[in-house]
C-alpha cells in the first residue's frame, strides 16, 4: 500500500501528452488534407535531416498543440493541419508524441499551416482565446502561419514579426521563402497519389522542386533509362563504324 504523500501517486496539475486526449472526435474534413499533409512531409525529409542530422525535429498532421488547461481538456489545444518543431526529440520518454504540450517543452513550431475547409473565416478568425490566429499568434507563437486554399489555388503566409503576424509578399516566382529552413512555399498544379490539384509544395531557395521519395526514384529510374539509351546508342554506332571499316579491308579481322 503507498503512502498518499507517495510523489508517485501524487496528481500533477500540468498533465503530459500521455494523459491529454489525442482527439477531439472530429472527422477530417476533406479527403485531400490526409495526402496534402504526406506530401509535405515526405518532400521536407531530405532538409530536414541535413538541419538536424541527429534526428532533433518533430512533425505535427492533424496533432493537438495544448496550450492551455480546460475542461475538457481537447478546448485547451488548437491541431494546425501541419506544423514543424525543430530542436525537440522525435519521442518522448520512448513513446511516439500523441500531443505536443507547450507547457512541457516551451518551444514553439517555426512553422504551422492550416488547409482551408469552409470559407477561410475559421483560419482567419481573431478573437481573442478562441479565434485560431489569435491562438497562433498570441500563444503558440510559430515564426510563421500559412493559410492554404485548395479552391482558390492560393495559400497565405504570415511571418510573426514584433509580437503580431505580417503577411508576407511573395517572390518573383509566386513562392514565400521560409528563410530558416531555407526553402520557400507555394502552389504547383500537378498530379499527386492520382489526383491533379494546385497542391501546397516545398522548393528550394533556387527554385527547385523538393521532390517525394517516389519522385525521386521515378527521376533516377528516367536517368538510367537515358543512360542505356546513350549507351545502346554507343554501341550501335561503334558497329557500324566497325562494318564500314571491314568493308574497305582495315577493320580489324574477324
């Protein structure tokens, strides 16, 4: 029997990512988020892991940000549709993350986006302790917010500048660079797990694609491709060199 001064038993006021709810119940919204979300993530890795080579980073889809306590507990946390921690253990305790506790680890996302459902008002909305930009940019805090409309083809980007959101301008190639990651954000229209849509995409600081491992496999499988082609190519003109060569007697003899 323990003690009821035993500190393991005693009940702590700021609970952890393993006692708050993962969930609040809500179906996702749209099918499209699910794979806009996997895109993002894949085509980042690479950067990723040149920035934190010992695996120091964590990804938010659809994850609780809990920001503060109430009743129920899943009112205290706004889930950004995509966000990036950098300089935190991918695990927590050698458990996968089910939330991310702000009062826990303090440091907040470089980057939270949110895919737009209904009309853009929700991800616009700033009342106070409630409206998701206030929450962003008066509590959570990441250095940047973007907004992003499959329908419109478009995506907002907000930069925390001094306390308040800036909406930033985007650059010659309709992109928004995100410095500290060194890439930039935009739309590209393409095709995507079978679907063409103006997807959210990643590129980089010159203006290169940031490509998903399949892609990367289907550019390298092209290459090889034209390499054997060169290569038959080669040898095909080396025969008939060859022939010709025969053909007037100084080739070399059979």
């Amino acid at each position: 029997m323990t003690s009821a001064t035993d500190p393991s038993t005693a009940l702590t006021p700021f609970p952890d990512h393993t006692q708050l709810p993962e969930s609040d119940g809500t179906f996702v919204k749209n099918w499209q988020e699910h794979p806009q979300s996997i895109l993002l993530t894949d085509s980042i890795t690479p950067v990723l892991k040149q920035l934190h080579p010992e695996g120091q980073y964590c990804i938010g889809q659809d994850l609780g940000i809990y920001w503060r306590l109430t009743d129920p507990p899943e009112r205290g946390a706004e889930a950004p549709d995509w966000f990036y921690v950098g300089n935190v253990p991918p695990l927590l305790d050698g458990q996968t993350r089910r939330s991310y506790v702000l009062w826990r680890e303090f440091i907040a996302p470089l980057i939270a986006l949110e895919f737009v459902s209904g009309d853009g008002s929700e991800e616009r909305d700033k009342t106070p302790f409630q409206g998701k930009f206030w929450i962003y940019e008066q509590v959570i805090h990441p250095a940047y917010y973007g907004i992003y409309e499959v329908n419109k083809a478009s995506v907002e980007v907000y930069e925390l500048i001094g306390g308040q959101y800036q909406l930033l301008a985007a650059n010659e190639r309709g992109h928004y660079p995100i410095t500290r990651l060194g890439v930039e954000l935009g739309i590209w229209q393409g095709v995507y797990q079978n679907v063409e849509l103006p997807w959210l995409r990643w590129w980089d600081l010159q203006g290169n694609l940031l490509l998903t491992g399949s892609e990367r496999a289907e550019q390298e499988r092209q290459r090889a491709e034209e390499e054997s082609q060169r290569a038959e190519q080669e040898r095909q003109r080396a025969d008939r060199l060859t022939a010709q060569l025969r053909s007037l007697g100084i080739g070399p003899e059979v």
